[in-house]
C-alpha cells in the first residue's frame, strides 16, 4: 500500500491541482477524512502530541511515539499520509533515521523544518530557526535515506518570524536545490506575502491554515489562484474534537444526562460503521469454530 500511497502523492504533485488537506491526531480522524472524501491526509505533529501525550507542540514527542502512530493509519486508511516530523528529531544522521522510520511506519511524504531544538507550534512565538547550510544538509540525508524515491520530501521554513520574508524564501530556494520536492514557508503574514510564494518557488507549496493563527483566512479558490498545490487545515479537526467534547462533558457535568446535547453526538450504529465493525463480524463468523 505504502508504494501505491506514495504514487497517488506524487500524481497529486505532478498535476498542480489544488487539494485539500485536513490533519489528523489519530487513526479514528484520519478515517473520517478518508470517509468523507478527502485525498490525503496530513499527520500533525501538534495533533498527536497534544492528543497522545496531552502536552503542547513544543517538541515533546519522540519519533518512535510519531511512528506508532503513524502505523495505525497506515493500518486504518488507504490515503497518502503526509508526516510532520518537526526538526527530524536530531541533527542530518538523526533525520536519516527518522526518515527510514517513518518511511517503514507508513509515510509517503514527510515534513522536516528548520527550527532549533526544541521546536514550537509555527503560530507560537519565540521560535528560533538553524543555520541554512545545516538545514540544507538535512535535506540531503532526508533524500537520501528514502527506500522508495516516490516518497516526498517536504521542507518547511519558520525563517518569516525570525528573520524576515526575504530570508525565508530564499532558504526554501536552498532547500529545493538540496532535493526538496515541496517546500512550506509557515507564517505569512498578509497575502501579499501568500502570493510571492508559490510565484518565487518552483515546487509544489502548501499553506497552512490555522484558526486563530497568524496567516490571514483565505478562500480555498483564492488560495487556488494564487498557485498553491495543497491547503492544509492542520489541527481543524481537532480544535472542532476539542470544542465538540467540552460541550457535551461540560453539559454531562452540569446536569447529569445528555438530554439536549445529543444531536452533537454521533450514534452507536455510525460509530461502529466508522471502526469497519461489520468486517470483523464477518471475519469473526469466518473463522468461527462453532
């Protein structure tokens, strides 16, 4: 599966047309995306952390943490699944690693950026980003530690809240020279500034669109317009997961029953169809011995 994923990326890639691309924390998410219809899914970093270990996206999570993840899925879906490794969990030797990691757990695409150690959230403040050689040779072990050279190599630059818009582009420019097949320049701050991306830089680009976030809220159709190749809603399935079970808990809490917050439920039947249950009924009657 992971080859054909990694082909269906690529053909995404190859043909320029404007995807959505929602993120997912776990493999239940990920199945809903697969289900409601979308193309690929994005494994987020700060999804996981924030719903795997309860803590912030500040760089808490290990990569064998993100790869157990990511292999349930792998397991749950048949969607390309794009990994959000954050720095690569170490220096170029470590990123080799990581790659090769991810790479087995089920990824088609993974997402390296340039941030010191420890990282943060794109949208925090305080970030602090390496030195553009270092990144650079980052990128090169992350290319060439891939198994399969369909998987895709994502870079990301968080240089516009350090060093300016000027210094971003130009290390996304480096880091495509250094074989990235994507680049991902976080944290635009106007679209004057989302439109010389995708214009500057000649791979496929991906913007991330975040609730409450520091890039301005834009139209899909406009952002298709402006030449980006993915629109990436990272956590909008969680924030929603989030808002969703303080409603009902909060209610639950209050009053004791959930009269009046079931329409924010789904039902037993749909949770059941969701988790594939009447596939392991049929493979529990198959294999039955009575």
């Amino acid at each position: 599966m992971t080859d054909t994923c990694n082909r269906q990326l690529r053909d995404i890639l190859n043909r320029r047309e404007t995807t959505l691309l929602p993120g997912a924390a776990n493999a239940l998410a990920a199945r809903i995306m697969e289900d409601i219809g979308f193309k690929a899914v994005y494994v987020s970093g700060a999804g996981v952390t924030n719903t795997y270990l309860g803590v912030p996206d500040i760089g808490l999570i290990s990569v064998t943490e993100l790869a157990d993840n990511v292999a349930a899925m792998r397991e749950a879906v048949s969607l390309p699944l794009i990994v959000d490794a954050d720095t690569g969990f170490g220096n170029a030797i470590n990123v080799a690693r990581t790659v090769k990691t991810l790479e087995r757990a089920g990824a088609n695409g993974i997402q390296l950026e340039d941030q010191d150690f420890p990282k943060r959230c794109g949208h925090f403040s305080g970030k602090h980003v390496i030195p553009r050689a270092e990144m650079v040779q980052k990128i090169h072990a992350a290319a060439d530690a891939r198994n399969d050279a369909d998987l895709v190599i994502m870079a990301r630059t968080d240089a516009i809240a350090v060093n300016g818009f000027e210094d971003a582009i130009e290390r996304a420019q480096a880091y495509i020279e250094a074989g990235a097949d994507m680049t991902f320049v976080e944290a635009p701050r106007d679209q004057a500034q989302m439109r010389e991306i995708p214009r500057r830089l000649k791979v496929p680009q991906l913007v991330n669109i975040v609730h409450g976030g520091l890039t301005p809220m834009i139209a899909f159709e406009d952002l298709a317009k402006m030449g980006f190749v993915m629109v990436l809603y990272a956590n909008a399935a969680l924030q929603a997961a989030v808002a969703g079970m303080q409603k009902v808990l909060g209610h639950l809490h209050a009053r004791g029953t959930l009269d009046g917050v079931t329409p924010f439920l789904a039902d037993f039947e749909e949770r059941q169809r969701l988790v594939s249950k009447p596939h392991y009924d049929a493979l529990e009657k198959k294999y039955s011995t009575e």
